[in-house]
C-alpha cells in the first residue's frame, strides 16, 4: 500500500509539472514572451524550494526508517572497521552533501530574476579554488589511507594460530578444502582435478600433506573468535567470495590464489538469538557476473564454538582415502572380515568332499 501511495504521489508531482508547463506556453501566447519568461522563473524558484525542503524530509526519513536494517550487525573483528571506515565516508559526504544542495537550491530561489537587480558577473577566484580542491583533496587522502590500512590488515599475514580453510569457485558452487593435523593444506595440480576418481580439486596423492586433508562442498564450518585465513581459487572463470556479514570480499581466480584472513565474532546461533530469525545463516556469494547461474551460487557458513567443530570435523573422512579406499583401514577391515566366513566354508567343503 505504501508503494501505491508513492507512485501516486510521483505521479501526481509530473501530471501538474506538466500542466504548469502547458499552462506556460499559453502565457506566453497571451501576455507575451518575457512576462511569461519571468513567471515561470518565479515558479521555478518556487519549485526548487519546495524540493530542497521536501527533499531533505525524505532523506531523514529514510535514514531513520532504514538505520540499522541494511547492513545489521558485522560479525567479524575486521567488519567493526569496515563499518566504521563506511560511518566515517557518509558523515564527510553527507556534510559536503547538505551543503551543497543547501546552497544550490537557495540560490537559484534567492536570486532569481528579478527586475530591481542587476546580475554581478563573477568569473574567477583563485583562492575559492586554492580552497575547494585542496580540502576535498585532504579528506579523499586520509579516507584512501584508512581503506590502504584495513586493505593490508584484510590480506596481510593471518596470525600464527588461524586456522586455514581453501575456498574454491566453479559454476555454480563452491567447494572447501580444510588440513588435516599438520595444518597444511596438499599441494595440487589443475590437470589432475576428475570427479571419476573423486579429486574434485586436484589433489597431488603423492603429496603427504594431502593425506588428511578434508574436503566439503556447500556449507564452511568456522570457530568463533579463531582467526581463519581463506585461500581463495577458482576452476572455470572469474567468481568473488563475498562475506556480506562479516564485510569480507576477494575475487576468486582460475590459476592465481588470493587470501583474506579475518576473526569470526558471533556463533550462527548467537546471530539467530539477535536477530530474532531462527532460519537466519551466514552465507557466502558470488559478487563477480559468472554466468547464466549466478543467481544461485550461494553456500553457507557455519560459525560454532571449537567443540562443536571438532566434533563436525572429526566425522569427515579425508578425501585421500575416498579417492584410494585400498588405502582406508576400515575397509580393509571389513573386507578381511568379510572373506573369513567364505574361506571357512570352503574348507569345510572340501572336508566333506
């Protein structure tokens, strides 16, 4: 309903610019060119001062209507920045922004034309504009500076004890590759990547360290308050890791590995508790235009307490022995086991025979 109201409201505004507009040519028709010119540059200040007005309305209103609905709460050490780094851009922006609408629409009510003045012709002011490109200068540099800073802090080196997760983009999915008990993620070749023998990533069997890497499609599992270092790949194109919740973004390129590392900060089950949603979820998007898929290639990310993901992670089985299950010791097992009845019975044939 309140959209109808809008749009009527839209709508209305035009249909009466544009009798006003008619209601002009007619003037001019009437009364001649320059006392309908002079009307409607009356009217026109008018207008302008009532937009600026009702204009300023508008952006309060939305501001306070919306204020904290867009975003929400950041759930990572890094986001804090992010955020305040974003608070302090629209504080600048909305002061120049205020500013210059103020002025703009003032004056063209203010001064216009007018049979008892006469226009000033103003053409040039060094030091005006020494003053408006030095300071927009300044300003634009300490921003730049923060975004340099948290760029760095975003994708310098993650601390010692973050544990490691490889996050890698194909149409239209992602895939995560977690290390095992050495904390060391398998090296891996492109060419030996084959559903058909289970390597969706291309794991090098040769390589020790893959021997107890784990491998998960769709959903990521990360600790709260642990420093996670993503080392971000892709299969096919372009795609971009996109963290709305915890303000984390990095493209995802075929060939070329990039990393981010930040801190989780609130559990997925904190998160539904206050935000009141029980089905909420954190979740991972592709911000990068990667095919007629895009739409749909989203994961989910689940941020539990250390307890909880020892107890997810320890059910998973390395994808080295789903590729090589001669290699499992529980299959071994049960097929030594499974061989001893038959070759019994075989005996006991021959007994009888």
């Amino acid at each position: 309903m309140q959209t109808i109201f809008i749009i009527a409201i839209l709508g209305l505004g035009f249909l009466i610019t544009f009798q006003i507009a008619k209601a002009s040519e007619y003037v001019a028709v009437l009364r001649g060119l320059e006392r309908a010119r002079k009307q409607s540059n009356r009217i026109n200040g008018f207008m302008l001062l009532a937009f600026l007005i009702l204009g300023l309305i508008g952006v309060y209103y939305c501001n306070v209507k919306l204020s904290g609905k867009i975003l929400g709460e950041p759930a990572s050490d890094h986001g804090v920045l992010i955020d305040r780094m974003l608070y302090i851009t629209l504080a600048i922006t909305f002061i120049v922004f205020l500013i210059t609408q103020v002025a703009l629409f003032w004056f063209s009510y203010k001064y216009q034309e007018s049979d008892n003045r006469k226009p000033y012709y103003y053409p040039h002011n060094n030091k005006l504009e020494v003053i408006w490109t030095v300071i927009p200068a300044i300003v634009l540099t300490v921003l730049v500076g923060f975004g340099i800073f948290y760029w760095f802090k975003i994708t310098g080196n993650a601390p010692k004890n973050a544990m490691v997760v490889e996050v890698v983009g194909k149409q239209f999915g992602w895939e995560f590759r977690y290390p095992g008990k050495d904390g060391i993620l398998g090296k891996k070749y492109f060419k030996n990547i084959s559903d058909a023998t289970n390597n969706p990533l291309g794991q090098l069997w040769d390589d020790e360290a893959n021997y107890d890497d784990i491998y998960t499609t769709t959903e990521m599992h990360l600790v709260v308050n642990k420093p996670v270092k993503l080392v971000i790949g892709a299969k096919d194109v372009i795609h971009d890791v996109g963290l709305a919740h915890f303000r984390m973004k990095m493209d995802a390129v075929p060939g070329t590995p990039t990393t981010m590392w930040f801190t989780p900060t609130i559990t997925t089950k904190q998160m539904k508790e206050k935000t009141g949603n029980p089905d909420f979820v954190y979740e991972i998007s592709c911000d990068q235009m990667c095919g007629k898929g895009h739409y749909s290639m989203r994961g989910t990310i689940v941020v539990e307490t250390q307890e909880e993901f020892d107890a997810w992670i320890v059910g998973k089985k390395p994808q080295y022995l789903v590729a090589n299950p001669d290699k499992d010791p529980s299959i071994k097992k049960d097929s030594v086991t499974a061989k001893i009845p038959v070759a019994v019975s075989n005996a006991q044939l021959k007994t009888r025979n």
